[in-house]
C-alpha cells in the first residue's frame, strides 16, 4: 500500500485537471461527485498507509517517484517520504478536506464558480500534499507555495469585489516575506550540510553541538517563513482579512489545513529547533504574544467570521508556544484537535451565515437556537472543544500544551492560561449572542430562516463527532489513560526528545489541570452572565467606545500602523526612485544613449556621398596610407 | 642571350607597376565609364606583365596559365559590364559615373 | 644588346600609349590607344618567350574586347567629347593619389628581396605544347569551370542588355 503514495496527491491533481478544462460543461452534480470522489479516494489510501504504519515495523519509507533536478553535486530526487507525522497530516488533510468538499456541494450550489471552485479546492489539497509529502524542503517549498497560490485565488474567489481582491493581495504579499525567510533557510541548510533532504540534514544536524550559531539562524529563518504562512506576529494581518473567500475555504484552508503548514515545518525540522535553544525561546515567546494578541481582539469583534479568524491567528500562537517549548506532540496534537473543532466552527458559521442569507453580523443574530437546531448543537460541541471543557478535545491538546510551557516557563504558562481565559470568554459571547435571546434582524431574514441542506449538516455532525472524541488518542497519564499519539509519534521526534526531557509531578499537572477548568468555568459564567442574562449588546456601529474597547475593537490599529510605517513610506520611495531615478536618470541614460547613436550616424553618414568616384578615391588613398605604413 | 640575363626582373615590376598606376590615374581622373572601364583593363594587363614576366624568370608555366583564367574572367567582366554600362546609359542618357549617386543615405 | 633596346622601346610604348588611353578625350581615340597598348604588351610577351600567350593576347583583347568596346561606343554614339569638364582641384587630387599610389608601390618593391632568377632558362615554357600539358593536366577542373563563367557571364549580359523582360 505504502508504494501507492504517489496516487495521493495524484488523484486531486486528476480531479483539477478534469474539472479546470471541463468544469464549465459538466453539470454541477457530477463536479461536486469528481472534487469530492478524488478526495475520498486520497482520504482512502492515507487511512490505509496510516493503519500499515500503525501495524508495521518501518516507521519510515521513501518513495523515489523520478529524479528532479540534478546539478553538479546538487541532486534533488521528487520522493516522498511517508513517516507517523506526514501520515497523521496526510490524514488530517484528506479526510477534513473530504469532508469540506461535501459541503461546499451545498454551501456553493447557487454560485456561479461552482465548478471553479471545486478545480481551486482540489489544487489546493494537491500543494497541501505534496507540502507534508515531500522528502525534502524543496519540494515542500513548492507545495508551501502552491498553497499561498490556492489561498489567493480562493480569498479572490469573488473577484468581482475589489477588497476581496484587496484581501487576496494582501495574503499573497505577506506571505511572500514569510517565503523569503523559508527560501534563504533552505539555501543556508544547503549551503551547510550540501544537501536539502530531510533525511541526510538530520541525520547532520545531530551531530552538531546545541546553540551552534548557524542551526539558530537555520531555524529562525525557517520560522520566518512559517510566521508568514501560520500568520503569526507580526505577520498575522492577512489571515484576519483572509475571511473574504467561502466559509468553506476559511475552514479548510485559513483555519485546519493550509494555516498549520508553519508547525509541520517546525515540528519536521524539530531537531533543527532543539538544537538551537535561542530559537525555540523565539518561537515560543512569538507564540504566546501572538495567542495572547489575537485573542484580545477576537473579546470586540462583531463579525461571526472574523471573531473565528482571530481565534484561529490564537490557537495557532498555541501550537508555536508548543512548539517553542518542545511540546512537538503537543503542537501536532493541537494541529489535529484544533482541525476538527475550527472546521466545525466554520462550517457551522458558514451554516449560520448561509441561514441568515449572507449576513455575518452578530448584533444582527440571535436566538437561532430554535430555527437551526442541528446547525446550533455541532457548533456548542465546537465551542466546548475550543475552550477546553473537559472531555472534548480541546482539553487535552491545551491541557499538554500547558503542561510543557509550565515546565518550561511559568511566564508562559501565565500567558497561555490568560490566552484561554479571553478564548472561552469570547467564544462564549460568540454563541450567546448568535444562538440564545431572541432575534435582531429584519423580518425578511427571519423568514428567510433554515436549516441547511444534508450535504451541510452531514459534516458538522462528522466534524462534532470529531471534535469530541479527538482528544481521546492522547490522554495524558496521569489521567490513566495512554498517549496513543505520542506512541505513534515517538520515532519522528526521537532525536529531540532525548534531548528535551519532559517532567513534571503527577500532583502539578492535577493542579494546573484544575487551574485551567477553574478558569474556563469562571469565564463561561462571566460571559453568561454579561450577554444572557443582562442581555448585553455590543456597541452599535458609530456608537463611542471606551478608550481601551475601541483600541481592541480596531485590533490595535495594526493595519493602519503597517499602512502608516511600511505602506505609505515605501509608496513614497518607490514614487520618489520612479521620478527621480527611473525617469531622469535611467531613461536620461537610455535616451541619451539612443539621441547620441542618432546624432552620431547622421553627422557619419554624410560621407556617404554615393559619388563613385570619391570612393574610389579615398580606396587609393587609404591603400597607400596602409602600404606607407607598412614601410615604415 | 637570352631576356633574363640581359634586363633584371625589377625592371619588368617598375613597368607593370607604372601600367597599374596610370590604370588608376584614369580611373580617378575621367568620369566617362566607358574610360573608366578601359583604365581597369590597363590595370589587368599591368598585372598579366607581370605574371608573364615572372613565369619566364623562374621558368614556370604555371604563371602563363593564370593569365588565361585572367583573360577569360576579364572577357566575361567585359561582358557584363559593358551590358551594364549600355543599361545604365539607356535610363540616364550619360556615361557620366556621377549620375550613379543613388546610393547614398 | 638588341633586346634591351627592344625592352626600351616597348616598355615607352606602352607607358605612352596607356597614358593617351587616360588623356585623350575623345573615347573612340582611347580605345585605339588602348589597343596599341596591348600590342606593346604583346611584344614584351615575346620578348619573354610566351609567344603563344602573345597570340592569345592580341586575339582576345585587341580582337575580341576592345571591338566590343567600340562597339558599345558606336551603338551609344559616345564619340564626341561630351565629357563634362572635372575642376582642376580634382584632376589635382587624382594626379596626386595615383602619384603616391607609384611613389609607395615602387618603394616597396625597392624594399623586397631581389629575386634571383632561374639558372637555366627554358625557352620552350611558353611554347603551346607545354601550356596545354600544365593547362589541362594541373588546372582541368578551374578551366572547366571558367567555361560556366563565361555562360553565365554571356546570360548575364543578354540578360542586362535586353530592354526589358516581358
């Protein structure tokens, strides 16, 4: 099974091709079977590598496809390389991509890029795994940039609108300065050990004593480039504006998949990183400032969407403060846990938004609860996940995740704890105001109201599942249960994990367990108590705002600190090059150059009288001026 | 007594060379093509003396035989130049050479 | 001692002769000029034991080319001193090129290794028997060509000479 792997990315590329040239003529039933068909095929054959991985010896196989590139001593094979940790995201990929595609038959069904947008969906799972697949950093820059690729054209997908273009701009541009950073670490890691494979790197790196000055910059170049796909600071602001693309691909792409790229990176190159401590404190401290800073602003969002954008900019902070303080399991677990419950929560917002006929504004919901119960339960299941309660997923991926940057750092720790306080507060504010109370919206949209079709509410029900016992493939010890996941994943992150030993009391972890519910339980009731019971509103639009409410409602005036200190400079001296340099300079160089040819050959060619005889004249004199000067 | 022993081979090359420089001088000097023409047959010959001369001194026939592919090429030269020069005169009504001026700029 | 006369005398010739086809003015007069010339050629031809080459000469070039300079000239009514007149600064300047043309040329010739004749000289080299043996034995195949030269060459001029192709 394990030699079929090349069919995994294949069968979406297939599906691309199919449906990009003959999309428009196919009938939207048959688009939706072929986008989502090629996927369940994938999700197939990744759920059977996994088992045989899972069952067998070889913990590593890879697969020679073809050789790619071969320069001098630069021989770069396209091989995949199927371990516990590719296998886990291969998985994560097919199956929530799968799902996705199922609903987005129904979420799409009265757009007119149906097709399009099934050919963009399946190209996007292509890149994504080509990105986890690869056995070298080459080609996982290629899916890495062939996702950047997929995300712009899908948060361009309504293209007609110019901020949605504006948005899709803008997620291109940011991440081609995290690209940059990934693109020079993977020259450096070249350069040092003459070979980009993932194998031969590691197997380099160690022997490579810690804190060698030039893994550290390895490693935070690499996290440049995951800062810029995994919007952290301070290159989050794209992903908020991201949102402007179908709630479909802000779940699969902006939210489970695509986003996570960053920490499979990370977590692939793990022994680069537990070699070099400075860039594992990078890591961790941008990890926590980020989840910290994404959730004070999701607490003023009104936008059901960019509340769940800002939440997803939180958890992935999370997972890089895992990262950060070598909670590698830990971070993948969270990639997995917070795959299933985001999807869910943006489907189920996609629901919502699809039941309320395109209004995303929360002051404008409520009291859905009665007319989309099936629709309001999977997103109460989410909701629980992400905020940790205890028993669903959400619990046990934040609660390791904790647990290390305890150990690792009580400050962080400080900060996590607060990052989770703020995300079951506003989490909490989010499903309060949109499904209890009663109804704010017009009467048209009150009418409007429903459930959505089966295809949509099919896999809120798998994801909520999901979402619920995900968690369960790692419980942690103390709790008496197994680490499944960290079983699985032992053979990948062998090499670091003896290098950072984990330990902590049984009774702390029981403490900061409870510490964490306490909190979570505290911060539920506040959030209760603020939009149920005294029916609090957010502020209307244009209303004044206290001082610090209006700086998180305006999320710290980020954009308009980079507008005022990146755009608007380098506008200004790209205007001044341009008029200056390009136009007098350069083009008076050019021009110059062409006037004074011109001058040159129409002053010359006077001599060319055409008079027969004066060329033959000038032909004897210039023979004897030769002869004469060969005699001298 | 034979040539060779009585004129020194300069002689022979002082000659050809004046024949070859009065060729030059008509052309440089006339204007009418059909001179013109002639001065460059004066010039030819100049360089067949002086083949002649040389096959003689150093007893090779080799350099005799180059004057007949000289002479030939000069026939046909002559033919189709003075072809030309007869069309020339058709369109401008002159042999004057400076007529033919179209070749500037 | 009677040949360098004869060397004299027709080296004069020739130089007299070649600087009339240059002068006169009337170009039916050139072209006799011309033609005695080449009998003045001709002669030195002799002189050197190339008597056939003579033969050939007179035939070709006093025979053949200058009848169809003559030719030409009748057929264009050219013999009448049309010719416009040149200025002197550029009669001058030609006098001048192809002066120093002759200054440079003999220099240079006065500068060159003296080259010194065959021992033995063989007078029979320009007898026709040994012509044709080096003629058709060493340079069969440029002969052989030279005859698509003249094709081309007599193509050529009908070519040109007709007055136009319909």
């Amino acid at each position: 099974m394990i030699k079929l792997v090349g069919l995994i990315p294949l069968l979406p590329l297939i599906g691309f091709v199919i449906i990009g040239l003959f999309g428009k003529k196919l009938s939207k039933s048959i688009v939706g079977l072929v986008g989502s068909g090629v996927i369940f095929g994938s999700f197939a054959l990744a759920l059977a590598i996994f088992f045989e991985l899972k069952g067998g010896t070889q913990k590593e196989f890879t697969i020679d496809l073809f050789t790619w590139i071969s320069a001098g001593k630069l021989s770069i094979p396209f091989s995949f390389l199927i371990d516990p940790l590719s296998s886990l995201f291969l998985l994560i990929i097919t199956g929530i991509g799968f799902l996705i595609h199922l609903y987005s038959i129904g979420y799409m069904s009265h757009d007119e890029g149906f097709a399009r947008f099934f050919a963009y969906l399946n190209l996007f799972i292509f890149f994504m795994l080509l990105l986890v697949l690869g056995s070298n950093y080459l080609i996982m820059f290629v899916g890495w940039e062939g996702v950047g690729l997929c995300s712009y054209l899908l948060i361009g997908f309504w293209f007609k609108n110019t901020a949605y273009n504006n948005a899709a701009k803008k997620a291109f541009i940011m991440n081609r300065i995290g690209d940059l950073g990934f693109l020079m670490g993977i020259i450096l890691i070249f350069i040092t050990f003459g070979s980009i494979s993932y194998h031969e790197v590691f197997m380099q790196a160690n022997s490579y004593s810690s804190g060698t000055p030039v893994l550290t910059v390895i490693a935070l170049l690499l996290f440049v480039g995951a800062m810029g796909k995994s919007a952290q600071l301070p290159l989050y602001t794209w992903l908020p504006d991201a949102m402007a693309g179908p709630t479909p691909v802000s779940a699969l792409i902006h939210a489970a998949t695509m986003v996570t790229a960053g920490i499979y990176m990370i977590a692939r190159s793990n022994i680069l990183y537990s070699l070099s401590p400075v860039a594992m404190q990078t890591v961790a401290i941008v990890g926590a400032c980020t989840a910290l800073f994404a959730a004070t602003i999701g607490l003023a969002q009104n936008d059901i969407k960019k509340v769940l954008a800002y939440s997803t900019v939180s958890q992935l902070g999370y997972m890089f403060l895992a990262l950060g303080v070598g909670a590698y399991t830990g971070a993948v677990f969270h990639v997995m846990t917070h795959a299933f419950f985001k999807a869910l929560l943006f489907l189920g917002a996609g629901s919502v938004i699809h039941a309320m006929g395109g209004e995303q504004d929360m002051r404008k919901m409520g009291g859905l609860k009665k007319y989309i119960p099936i629709t309001h339960l999977t997103f109460l299941i989410g909701t629980l996940a992400i905020v940790g309660f205890p028993g669903f997923s959400g619990f046990f991926s934040k609660d390791e995740i904790l647990a290390h940057a305890y150990e690792n750092n009580k400050l962080l720790w400080v900060l996590g704890i607060l990052t989770a306080a703020m995300t079951t507060f506003y989490m909490f504010r989010l499903y309060f105001l949109t499904f209890k109370g009663t109804f704010r919206g017009t009467h048209d949209q009150e009418h409007h109201l429903h459930e959505s079709p089966k295809s949509m509410t099919i896999p809120l029900v798998i994801l909520s599942m999901l979402a619920v016992v995900g968690g369960l493939i790692g419980i942690p010890e103390v709790l008496g249960g197994k680490h499944f996941l960290e079983e699985f994943l032992k053979p990948v992150f062998a090499d670091s994990s003896s290098r950072i030993i984990f330990h902590l009391p049984e009774s702390t972890e029981y403490m900061l367990m409870i510490v964490a519910v306490a909190v979570m339980a505290t911060f539920l009731y506040s959030a209760y108590t603020v939009y149920v019971k005294n029916k609090t509103l957010p502020a209307a639009e244009g209303e004044e705002l206290q001082p610090l409410h209006k700086l998180v409602y305006n999320k710290y005036w980020i954009d308009e600190i980079y507008e005022t200190i990146i755009t608007k400079p380098l506008n200004f001296i790209s205007e001044a090059l341009h008029k200056v340099v390009d136009n007098q300079i350069v083009d008076g160089i050019v021009n110059g150059i062409g006037y004074l040819v011109n001058w040159t050959s129409s002053t010359i060619r006077l001599a060319q009288t055409g008079n027969i005889g004066f060329y033959v004249f000038v032909m004897v004199i210039s023979i004897v001026l030769i002869l004469f000067t060969r005699l001298m | 007594m034979s040539i060779i022993q009585t004129i020194p081979i300069e002689w022979y090359l002082f000659l050809s060379t004046v024949l070859f420089a009065i060729g030059v001088f008509g052309v440089l000097f006339r204007r009418n093509a059909i001179i013109i023409f002639m001065s460059i047959e004066l010039m030819l010959n100049a360089v067949n003396l002086l083949l002649v001369a040389f096959s003689s001194y150093l007893s090779d026939s080799k350099g005799q035989v180059f004057v007949f592919f000289i002479m030939a090429v000069a026939a046909a030269e002559v033919a189709v130049g003075l072809a030309i020069l007869s069309m020339v005169y058709r369109n401008t009504n002159s042999p004057d050479i400076n007529n033919l001026n179209k070749l500037k700029w | 001692m009677i040949i360098t006369y004869m060397f004299y005398l027709l080296s004069f010739l020739a130089i007299m002769f070649g600087l009339m086809v240059v002068l006169s003015k009337n170009p039916v007069h050139s072209v006799l000029y011309l033609v005695l010339t080449f009998f003045a050629i001709a002669g030195h031809y002799v002189l050197l034991n190339a008597q056939f080459l003579a033969a050939v000469h007179i035939i070709v070039y006093a025979g053949a080319i200058m009848v169809l300079f003559l030719y030409i000239i009748m057929m264009l009514n050219l013999n009448k001193e049309a010719e416009p007149h040149k200025s002197l600064w550029i009669k001058a300047s030609a006098a001048v090129a192809a002066g120093s043309l002759l200054v440079v040329l003999v220099a240079s010739i006065k500068g060159t290794v003296a080259i010194t004749p065959s021992n033995e000289f063989n007078p029979n080299i320009g007898l026709i028997e040994n012509l044709g043996q080096t003629l058709f034995k060493d340079y069969l195949l440029p002969f052989e060509v030279s005859s698509v030269l003249l094709l081309a060459a007599m193509v050529g001029a009908v070519m040109l000479a007709k007055k136009s192709i319909k």
